[in-house]
C-alpha cells in the first residue's frame, strides 16, 4: 500500500507510529444486533425517501428531483470506499455480520453499512439544507449538525460495543468510537448543506443539460473528504498521544469546537445570506430561482 511505499521511498518511516495493526479476525457479535440496525437504518432509509417525495412535490424548486436523486445514489460511492477506509483507519467488520454484501480488499462489508450510508447522507443533507434555504435560524442548524452527529456516531457506538465493528487502529476512542466523528458527521451535512444552498440555483439557470445535476455527487463527496482534512490534526493527536486518557476527551471538545466554529462560518458567509434573502423573496413571490443564480 501507499503507505509502505511511502516510508520505504523516505527511509524514514514517519507514518509507523500511526500505521493501523493488522486487523482483527477475532470480531464477532451476536446477530440480532445487526438485524435491529438494519430495521432501524432500514426505517430511516424510508424515512428519508418519504421526506423526499413530499419535499419535491412541495418545492420542486428548492428540491429539484434530479438533485434528490443525485443525494440517493452517492452513498453507492460511499459504500465502494469502505475497504480502504479500513486499511487506512483502521476500521473492522465481523464476518458473522447478518447479510455480508460484497468483500473488497478481503474486507467484509455488511448490509448494514452500505444501508448507514443510505439512511444519513440524504436524509441529514436534505434537513440541513432545507433549513439553510428557509431561513431558520443559525443557533438552530449548528444545533441541528451537532445532534445529527452524535446520533450517526450513536449508531456507530452500538456497533462498537456489540462486536459488529471495530476501530482496532491507532485512534483514542469514546465508547468505542474515534472523537473525530464528532467533526466528520455533524460539520458535514452543514458543509453539504451550504454547497446546494450556492449549487442548485446555479444549476437551475444553467444550460448544461441534464447531466449538470451529476455535479452534487461531487458536492458531497468533496464535502466529506473536506471534513476529513479538517479532522486530520485530531487523527494525528490521537495516533500520537493514544496512550494518554485525557486525549480522547480534549479531541472529542475539539472536534465539537470545530463543528460549531465551521459551522457558523460557513451559514454566515455572503452566498448564504443571499440565498436566505431571495428565497424570503420567493415564498412571497417576488423572485425568480435565476436570479438567485445571477447574484
């Protein structure tokens, strides 16, 4: 892997302190607890799909049907990167999973995990970004990110502690779980949120042709690879430090610092504003979704 390759170029062999061990092939837990996270992502899954019927149907201008769709199958992507997130974090599935859906890199992915994926980015990123666009108050959205968080993080804890998975790498952990989550899950569906908020009036106006709508994929994408760089501080704290018990406290605090921080800078930057204002204008009639694109 690239690592190896890396230390070996080097002859220095800088990332050994923070290399994950070999995985585990001892990890295993009871199957009735991956059966009640695939009925309980499974509900959120539809969830998502029920908000999205009423959303587009309600506002196809806020919520256009191709970006809807677009935010449904990015998780397929999401899915596809498990393996490697694993051999670069560190981060193991049990073999005795209920429903394995493929092995990649002889990492087992559940049925489970590719559904987490499916339950969370839509549905958080379509609450964010409603939120974002019908002027809802900006102490309400970083509260909104913040929950969001600590629940995916909730749903990846239960899975820690059951033996379905296992952060078996260099990371502190809070109830099993890396702190960095806290930045990763919650900045991002604010992160995402704002993007569309500046993307879809673009869009709207735009004579790309249909496939322009392929440009959220990305968005979202880039939005949880940004929230990664910006945890990388707190994967190296924790790779360096893991021996210490305060770390993965000060990491947690941090990572929520950072969510809130990030978060308020982003809903209070120029584009925001100016889309709050046009879609104010909007409801009241007054204003085009062009016109939001021209400004």
């Amino acid at each position: 892997m690239y690592i190896n390759w890396f230390n070996d170029w080097l002859k220095l062999h800088i990332f050994d302190s923070v290399r994950p061990h070999d995985p585990p092939t001892d990890v295993s837990g009871p199957a009735i607890w991956g059966w009640l996270l695939i009925a309980v992502l499974a509900a959120q899954f539809a969830v998502g799909i029920a908000l999205a019927v009423r959303w587009t149907r309600r506002d196809p201008q806020l919520f256009p049907r191709p970006m809807v769709l677009m935010l449904f199958l990015t998780p397929f992507i999401c899915t596809f990167q498990e393996a490697l997130g694993d051999w670069e974090g560190g981060l193991w599935y049990s073999k005795d999973t209920p429903l394995i859906l493929f092995t990649m890199l002889e990492r087992p992915i559940p049925f489970w995990v590719a559904l987490l994926w499916f339950a969370w980015i839509p549905l958080g990123t379509m609450i964010v970004y409603r939120m974002v666009a019908t002027g809802v108050s900006v102490r309400t959205i970083v509260i909104t990110a913040v929950a969001l968080g600590f629940a995916e993080m909730g749903t990846e804890a239960v899975a820690c502690n059951t033996g379905l998975m296992d952060y078996y790498g260099y990371f502190v952990t809070v109830f099993g779980v890396p702190p960095t989550q806290f930045l990763t899950n919650g900045f991002m569906y604010v992160f995402i949120g704002v993007a569309l908020a500046y993307l879809v009036p673009w869009l709207q106006n735009s004579s790309l042709g249909a496939w322009k709508w392929t440009l959220v994929v990305p968005t979202v994408m880039g939005g949880f690879i940004a929230c990664l760089t910006l945890a990388l501080p707190l994967f190296v704290v924790g790779a360096l430090l893991r021996e210490h018990p305060l770390v993965n406290w000060a990491c947690t605090l941090l990572g929520l610092v950072l969510t809130v921080v990030g978060s308020l800078a982003l809903l209070n930057s120029k584009w925001v504003k100016l889309f709050r204002d046009h879609r104010a204008a909007i409801s009241q009639g007054g204003v085009a979704m062009d016109e939001v694109a021209a400004n």
